[in-house]
C-alpha cells in the first residue's frame, strides 16, 4: 500500500473497503474473470492445442508488461436468430484497448476466436470503430490481431454494414496514422480487406490463411483443387501475390516483428520517425565497397552486401522480403535516424523492373512520404522487364506507379547509382530531374538510354551488315567506345545529372552529411483534392 | 578638304597625347624604382633535407609529428559529422509543418462552408 492507500499494482480486496462496497467490488471481480476466460476453458484448450494463443495471452506479449488498458469488455451483441440469444459474451469477439510498445503509445485490438470463432459481428464492428477513432484523434499508430472465420452469418446486414465501418475508418486513417494487421488465424472472405488497406501485413507461417474464396467454392466455380496453404498460406502472400509484407514462422515471431517494426514508425504523419541513439561511427568506410561491383557489366552482385555496409550495421528491416525479390525495399537506419531503402538485387533478374517490382517500390515509397520517413534509393537496374506478358499485365500503368510515387514525394531524396542506370529505369528510379535532392554515382556507373550492345544494333546496324567481314571487329569497336562515352558517370556529372561521383566507401558519411542538410526539408505542393496515381 | 584637314589633325593630336601619356607612365615608374630600390635578395640557401641530417630520436619525432598531425586534421574534417541530425528536427521543419496544417485546415473550412 502506497500513502494515499491505493496499490501501485494490485487493487485492495473487497474486505479493505466498507462493507456496503465489498459486494460490489466482488461482484465487478467476477466479471472481470468472466471476461478473461473469453469462450471458455474448453474452447482455450482448443486455440492452446492448434498451438494458437488466445487474444488476452497475445495482448500481453505484444505489450509492454502490465500496460494494456481494455475498453468495452462488457459490450454483448443483440442478435437472437439462430440460437445466438443463447450465445451472449461479455465483449463479443474481439479485445480492443491500448497500451504501450516500447514505452510508446498504440491503440489494439485483438479477434478472440475462442467467442464464436471471432466472427465479425455487429459488435466488433463497434469495438474495433471505437479503436481506431481513438488511435486517430491520439495520433498512435493502431495495431490488429486478426484471427476469425469472418463475418457473423447469424447477424446477416449488420455484421456486412460493420465491416464497411472498419473499411471506412482504414482508409480514414492510411497515411495519418501507421496500421499494421498481424494475421494469426483465418481471415476469409470480405474481411481480408481490412489487413489490405493497412500498411503493414504480418503473415504467420501454417497457421495465418487470406483468400476472398476458399478452395471448396473455387473448386465449384472454375474446378480448381488447391489446398489451403498453396491458395492462401504466408508463402503465398509473402512471395507469390505481396499481400502480406512480412513471414513470420510463429506468433511469437510475428508480435516480436510487429514490436520490431514499430520501433521505425512515427506515431501519426505529423511527427518524423523515431530516432535512436547512434551505435555505428557515421565515418565508417567499409572498403570492400569499393571491389563489389564487378568491373564485368554482366556480372552480378548482391546488393543487400552494399545495403548492409552503407547503413547503420544491423538495422535494415526488409519489407516484402520473399516477394519481387528483383527489388529491395525496408527501413533502415543512418547515424540513427529512421530511412527508407529502395534498391534493385542484380543477383534476381539482374535488377530488372517488372510489374510487381513496381507496385512494391511504389507502395513503399508512398508510405515513407506519409510518415516523413526520408527515402535513399541505390539503382542498379538494366531497365523495365521487356516480354508480351508484362505489356499486356500492364507495366506500363505500374511502372508509372514508382515516377508518380518519387515525383510527389517531398521528403528527403537521396540516390546512389551505383552502375546500371539505363532509359526508363534511370528515369523512374530517383533521377535528378524528378525531383531527388541530391544525386549521386559511383565510378562504375553506367547512364545511358540503353546497354552497349543494344545501342551499337540500332545505331549501326546497318552499316555493320553492309561490311559482314569485319563485322564482329567493327561491333567490338563500337561497343567499346559506347562504353567508354557511357560507362562512366562523368559526363553525367558534367551536365549536372549527377550531383557528384563518390568512392563508394565513402558513401555512407556522404549520406549522412546530405541527409542531415535535409533534415528540416519542406517542399510545396500544389493545392488539389489528391492525385490520381496510375493504380 | 577642311573637314579631312580637321580629321588629320584631331588624329595626330589624340596619338600623340596617347604617346605622350605613355611616356610620362614610363618616365613615372623608373623614377619610382629609383626612390624605391628592390632590397637585395639573400644568398640562397642548398636544400637539404631536415630527415637526412636528423638522428634516429628525431625521426621518430617527426614521424609523431607527422601522425598527430594526420590525426588532427582527421578530427577536424570528421568532427560534427550527424550532429543535426542528432539534434532532432529544427525550427524551420516544425514552423513549415504547422503552416501546412493550418493552410489545409483553412482550406477544408472554406470547403465546407462553399
């Protein structure tokens, strides 16, 4: 007991207080249990023997210990057909409250599938409306553990009009507040669009299901037979459709990644990310920087190597690891400060951009714009994936996504070509004239409107099959002088392209010393009612 | 004619005020050496380098010298370096920050009340 006679951490028991308010007292304890046993023993033992843990045991590992502040735990539905007048919980399917993650506040809600498998009721809808409407007007990021069959067939309209509340209220809050949407059970049918208009998606491997149609309507309609995992597991999403941005291999992985991933985000759009004290030299020069790019053009590097050496050691989370692996995108950190990284991995398609290697980049880049999170974009990529199916799957809409997502960014812009920057790519990836803030190169840059070869074909390719004899020696000739002109960054640097040709130890000083010039950075944009990005 | 004459003459007599400029330039300077001789210049010296003449303690010496001085110059282009950066986000981005707001807020307002 304190001085004022109120324990720090457990309330006095009922005998301490008077007599009239014991009962009462005893009584609110009651419900209290009640409320923590959820479905009951029976159906806990159920969710424990999946290997699953319930919505209370989830809150408390997610949460800094003893932080989380429950809201509407009495709240019941008012549904009676289908029996459920018989099925009444206090606080229906879903836990929704707030706490803390790292001594920083968020708001949260947890689906209990042990009530009713977690249906989407009327109820939740509320629950869930009323936590986001909070994390709103607090400016906290807000935090859902989905795991529910989906919507409350019982309550028929009422569970549908719900789901559209929570729709309305993730758009409402995209780009004002950060949302991440931890998947830990099922998730089927229209509410999957709830984790997809959020920000952040964390998959969980065996357990965690997304898919708008199950195997068995999909085997009705188009006779399709697919297993569950193939059609909606977190491979699927997290390598093969980009749904989900991050695989974690259990629960208890996947909330120590949400904890993890929070540590880069801001509380809401108006504040900058959070910074940590520096632990990495800001002068370090790593010098093996300066041999990892092949002198050959055609041979690849692994640029998560470059990535590693040129940021804070240890802090690059990737996002979207398994999916259009021929691009990189994660959060990183420089001399502390919160950055967003967009690269292209030479080792997975020599760095191409493809259709979904757009859409990641530009989703990605939108978001660090919304959360003032300043963006270093490191290009090395030959151009976009040329083929019959990437015209007709669109590339060019998506390849417009990254221009228009880098064009009306206004954070800090930084770009380090680090060797092919050919035609479109060169454009598209964080070039001068759209507006990045400084732009640099390496002496292995390569910035052309194409590769040697293709250009020398359309530039002499008449002259060279007029002289078939010394064709092979003439093309060589050529190739070698387009490469002498184009192949270094100089001339680039001479007409102001480029900002200035570093060594490539020297990369990473170099860009804290620009990012810390653009630090207060605030560009203006014209008044519209918004954008219509090429979706 | 008069006016050739006129031209002839006005010519002569710019050249020759120009010459005579130029003269009195000339006359000016040597009368200025004259009045300010140039000092005479000392002997010069052979080079010699100061490690070939120095003993072993003085080339560790300035070996020392040397480094400390590597050092120090090292300290100073290095010093500051992510500073501001430390120093969180300035005046300049939270005052933009607020305008911004306020400006959007104005013109939602204005929305509104069309």
């Amino acid at each position: 007991m304190t001085e004022a006679g109120v324990s720090r951490r457990v309330p006095p028991q009922p005998s301490e207080q008077g007599d009239g308010h014991a009962s009462l007292i005893t009584e609110l304890q009651e419900q209290r249990k009640r409320i923590r046993a959820g479905g009951g023993p029976a159906r806990i033992e159920v969710q424990h023997a999946k290997g699953k843990l319930t919505a209370r045991e989830r809150l408390s590992r997610l949460l800094d210990e003893g932080s989380f502040q429950e809201i509407d735990a009495y709240i019941t539905h008012r549904h009676s057909d289908f029996g459920m007048d018989q099925e009444r919980y206090a606080g229906d399917s879903v836990v929704t409250g707030f706490g803390k993650i790292g001594g920083r506040r968020v708001c949260m809600y947890a689906q209990d599938f042990t009530v009713l498998g977690g249906s989407f009721s009327e109820v939740q809808g509320q629950k869930v409306a009323k936590v986001i409407d909070l994390a709103l007007d607090a400016g906290v990021p807000v935090i859902g553990l989905n795991d529910s069959v989906g919507a409350r067939i019982q309550e028929g309209v009422y569970s549908l009009a719900a789901y559209s509340e929570l729709f309305w209220r993730n758009t409402q809050a995209s780009g004002v507040i950060p949302q991440i949407s931890v998947m830990l059970g099922p998730c089927a049918g229209g509410s999957v669009y709830s984790p997809g208009l959020t920000d952040f998606v964390i998959m969980t491997k065996g357990s965690s299901h997304m898919f708008i149609t199950g195997p068995e309507v999909i085997k009705t309609v188009t006779r399709e037979e697919v297993d569950l995992e193939t059609l909606g597991g977190a491979m699927t999403h997290g390598a093969v459709s980009g749904v989900s941005h991050f695989v974690a291999d259990d629960e208890v992985a996947a909330l120590e990644l949400t904890r993890k991933l929070l540590g880069y985000l801001p509380s809401n759009s108006a504040e900058p990310p959070p910074a940590v004290e520096p632990t990495d030299d800001p002068w370090r020069m790593d010098a093996d920087l300066n041999t990892i790019v092949p002198v050959d053009p055609g041979e690849a590097y692994d640029m998560k190597a470059v990535i590693q050496k040129v940021f804070d050691l240890g802090s690059f989370l990737e996002v979207h690891e398994h999916f259009a692996q021929n691009a990189i995108v994660g959060l990183a950190r420089l001399h502390g400060q919160v950055v967003g990284v967009i690269a292209q991995q030479p080792l997975t398609l020599a760095g191409v951009i493809d259709i979904d290697a757009s859409d990641k980049m530009a989703r990605f880049i939108r978001f660090c714009d919304a959360f003032n999170i300043p963006l270093v974009t490191i290009v090395d990529s030959p151009g976009f994936m040329p083929g019959v199916a990437q015209e007709h799957g669109g590339i060019i809409r998506h390849g417009a996504k990254i221009v228009y997502a880098y064009s009306e960014a206004t954070v800090p812009k930084l770009a380090v070509i680090t060797r092919k920057a050919y035609g479109g790519a060169y454009i598209v990836m964080s070039s001068k004239y759209i507006r990045t803030d400084l732009v640099y190169a390496w002496p292995t840059a390569e910035i052309a409107v194409m590769g040697a070869e293709g250009a020398i074909n359309i530039l002499y390719g008449k002259e060279l099959k007029q002289h078939p004899d010394n064709a092979e020696a003439r093309r060589a000739q050529l190739v070698n002088e387009f490469r002498e002109k184009f192949s270094k960054p100089y001339r680039a640097a001479a007409s102001g392209h480029v900002d200035d040709v570093l060594i490539p130890a020297e990369t990473r000083p170099r860009l804290i010393a620009a990012l810390e010039l653009l630090r207060d950075k605030q560009a203006t944009r014209p008044p519209r009612k918004h954008g219509n990005i090429p979706l | 004619m008069n006016l050739l004459w006129q031209g002839l003459t006005i010519s002569l007599l710019g050249l020759g005020l120009t010459f005579a400029a130029l003269g009195l330039f000339i006359l000016a300077m040597v009368l200025l050496k004259r009045l300010f001789p140039e000092a005479p210049k000392a002997e010069e010296q052979p080079v010699t380098s100061a490690l070939s003449q120095a003993s072993d303690e003085d080339e560790i010496a300035a070996a020392i010298a040397a480094a400390l001085s590597h050092l120090q110059s090292l300290e100073i282009c290095r010093s500051g370096l992510g500073e501001a950066l430390e120093a969180g986000r300035g005046r300049w981005w939270l005052v933009s920050r607020a305008t911004a707001y306020s400006a959007k807020a104005h013109r939602a307002n204005e929305r509104d009340n069309s």
